[in-house]
C-alpha cells in the first residue's frame, strides 16, 4: 500500500499530464469527419502500453476503427487478466453549454471534487478510468510486482455498437483466453460509499422516420387538411407510455425479471438522498414507472427514452411550413433476459402498426447488447472487492447500474469469463453531457485499487 501510494504521489504530475494528452484528441467514432483523431488515439493507447511495460502490442484492423491489443505473459501456468477499455467517445453536442471547449481540458475545483476535476469529453467515459489501468500496470512493471499476466484488448467503436469487436472476440478466442475480464467503464456511489457494479442493462436502439406528403408544404393552404409528420410523430411517440409510465409495446415486459422483496431491501441498503438528486439536477420532483422507487427505474427495470427529436424548420425566425418528414432517435435500456433483438422487432412492429392512414413509417434498427450479472460470489468479485476495502477502508456495496456495455455479455458467451466492472467515476461526473468530468482524487484511487485486484485475484485463485 505503502509504495503504490508513493509511486503515485512521485509520479502524479505525469500522469495527469499523460491523460490530458489523451483528452485533447477528439476521437468521436460516432462522426466520419474525426476518422483520423480517431486512428490518432488508438497509435497513443499503443505507445502508452509499450511504455507502461507490456512484451507485445498491436494494433489490429478491423473493417471500422482498430483495436488496439497488448499483452504481458509472465508464466503460462499463472491466471490472466484480460482488460476492456475503449478510446473513443461521445460527441460533444451541444457545445455551447460547456463552460470551456470539449477537448482542451482544464482541471477544476468542484464541490464534489474538492482536490479538483478533469472537465473534458471522455475524461470519465472512458480515456481517464482506461487509463488508470495502464499507469496501473506501470506501477506493476516498474516496481515488479505484476503477479500474474495480463492482456488488454481497447477498442475504438464503443460508443457506436462494437460491432467489429463483437467479430475480433469470436475470432480470436486463444488470443484472447483469460481467467476473468476487467473493465472501468462504469461508476460507485460515492468517494465515501465505494460500490461495484454487478449488472447492467442491455440496449436497443432505433431511428424512426415518419414521411408524409411528397415535399414541404405551406402550413396555411394544406394546414388540416394533410397529416403534419412531425404532429403524428409526436403523438406515436407519446402513446409509447401509458398513465403509470409503463410502456404499452405488446409483449415488452414478457421476459422482465422480477427482483424478489428482499433483492430489492437489499438494494435499497445504498445510501441515496432524493433531495440532493434533485437538487443536483435542478429538478422539483423525480419521474418514472409507478411502484418503483429512482434507484429501481434506472437500474433493474426497462426504459424507452427519445434521445433526439427533429424534423421542419428549425432555423432562426419563423418558416410556416408543414415538413414532408419527421425523425426521432429512441433507446430501449433493458434488464436481463429481455433479448436486444426481439425486443427492436417487437418495437418496429408495434410503431408501424400504430401509425395513422396519411403517413408512411420506416424503423432502423442501429444497435444493442444484452445486459449482465456477476455473481457476488466469484473469485473475481471477491478479489476487487478487498482491493476496495484496503484503499477505502469499507466494503463495497454491489450495485446494478442504468447504463449498457453490449459486449460484456458477449465476453462471456464467447470466452466463457466473468467481468468484473470497477468503476471509479460518480453519477455527477456527466458523461455523454456537456461538462463531462472525472475527479483528480477518482483517477489516482484507481490506479491506487487496481493492482491490488491483480493480487488478491491471483491469491485466490491458487
């Protein structure tokens, strides 16, 4: 403990000055015009893992952004840990609502982060906790004291699907062979409530588009008399929840797992204060499916959020038109045993049938995953969460998460290992928003725990 803690203290100017390096690279996957940032990152994420002392790194094509691969092997017959990460990140619209550019990060004090923040795109989701576990392994190499091998595998198209990780992990199953996966992709609940992550929701995600007449119209000569798209679009959109906030898709909750009522006590163990949720928010009240409470609606039961709405004149002044098309961008976050791709199919049938005479609907499916759980009573879990407990000084609570990582499900399918899910980041750290931030304090108390995992994961498992 001792010398992780004076590495760190030698070393800490260095390694925010690395990550802010790392930050200032828009690798936004989402969006063509960043292609060469994005190549640009993967060659930084190389380097920094051949400096942070593994034997073999690569960078592997793929048919979209490439992933990077890297790999220390210190004895065959000792377990491996196989590490998930991914460098790109999030586009950051709308940019006129940070306090300073996207990718020119700045350090700042906050009230929850009284040692200071690092406000970039990705500093938090997933650059600053992917980074914790190269200096992690720094720390190991330099010192000798990696007990056990290890691999990393980050990919640059999380945040588009991982679709070619999903075909790189089926082909490459010796390449890839581990004893258990580690990722930081997520977050706890509190610097002073350290918690990990034991499940996350799955995803699906749809584009719809409602076409009406054959061009734009003038609102006062065919307003009333032709369907508005953007009018019934909203309605459809509306009709998707009824009174209580349940969703109304035929068939959408037959495979909803039910948390028995002492799963959901234990749950509710967490500390959590919905005055200060609010408040964090700027919001006078909460919102959600009847008969949960805010920490069920976004962790064990299934959602359907517009995420973008648009459609006719949008400029500045006033256009009197009627628009020929209307389009909304709709993720479903679901819970285990709801499959990704029946439930897109349920969506797209329910949403064309639902559509008036006078509009044509087209639904494209774009992406999803599966959710996950890990037990609590795996090697891995147990081996994180001492490592918690000596550099916190509590035991971590398990805690399901709202959020979606696709592939985690498909490690398991296909490389038969469990995931343990690590996260350092907190809900106030606004990823994938404007002000997306990761405290000073979260990034080094990473790097701090993770090679304690390493440890306690090795002695365990003999």
């Amino acid at each position: 403990m001792n010398q992780i803690q004076s590495y760190i203290s030698e070393h800490k100017n260095r390694f925010l000055t690395e990550l802010i390096e790392l930050l200032k690279i828009p690798s936004i996957s989402a969006d063509s015009a960043y292609k060469n940032e994005v190549f640009k990152t993967a060659e930084a994420i190389k380097n920094s893992l051949e400096k942070a002392g593994c034997d073999t790194v690569e960078i592997c094509e793929t048919d979209g952004y490439p992933i990077v691969f890297g790999e220390k092997i210190i004895d065959k017959t000792l377990p491996t840990v196989l590490v998930y990460g991914h460098y790109d990140v999030q586009p950051p619209d709308p940019i006129d609502l940070w306090d300073a550019p996207p990718f020119e990060p700045v350090i700042k004090n906050t009230e929850k982060h009284p040692e200071g923040a690092i406000f970039a795109r990705g500093a938090c989701d997933d650059k600053g906790q992917l980074y914790m576990h190269v200096k992690a392994m720094e720390f190991m190499t330099a010192t000798n004291q990696l007990p056990c091998n290890v691999k990393f595998m980050i990919e640059g198209e999380e945040e588009v699907g991982s679709s070619n990780l999903a075909v790189f992990v089926k082909n490459n199953h010796e390449k890839l062979k581990n004893d258990v996966i580690l990722i930081s992709d997520t977050g706890m609940i509190a610097n002073d409530a350290p918690s990990i992550t034991t499940g996350l929701r799955g995803l699906s995600y749809v584009e719809v588009e409602v076409t009406g007449p054959n061009r734009d119209l003038h609102s006062g000569l065919y307003g009333g008399a032709v369907a508005n798209p953007i009018n019934v679009l909203t309605k459809m959109i509306a009709s998707l929840h009824d009174e209580n906030n349940h969703i109304t898709i035929p068939g959408f909750y037959d495979n909803v797992e039910e948390l028995s009522k002492e799963e959901r006590a234990e749950m509710a163990k967490a500390p959590f204060n919905l005055e200060n949720y609010k408040k964090a928010l700027d919001i006078e009240a909460v919102y959600g499916e009847t008969g949960f409470s805010t920490n069920e609606r976004n962790s064990i039961r299934p959602t359907l959020d517009v995420n973008g709405i648009w459609g006719g004149y949008t400029g500045e002044g006033a256009k009197t038109v009627i628009a020929s098309k209307a389009y909304a961008k709709i993720s479903m976050r679901l819970v285990p045993h709801q499959d990704w791709e029946e439930i897109t199919t349920l969506f797209k049938a329910h949403f064309e049938s639902i559509a008036p005479q006078g509009v044509k609907v087209k639904v494209t499916p774009h992406h999803g995953g599966q959710g996950y759980v890990t037990p609590i009573n795996s090697i891995g879990y147990q081996a994180a969460s001492q490592a918690y407990q000596d550099t916190f000084g509590k035991t971590p609570i398990p805690q399901r998460s709202g959020g979606s990582i696709p592939i985690v499900s498909l490690f398991e399918q296909e490389l038969k290992s469990k995931t343990i899910l690590m996260g350092f980041g907190l809900d106030s750290d606004a990823i994938h928003s404007p002000n997306e931030h990761f405290g000073v304090w979260n990034y080094l108390k990473g790097i701090e725990t993770i090679p304690l995992f390493y440890k306690y994961f090795t002695e365990l498992s003999k």
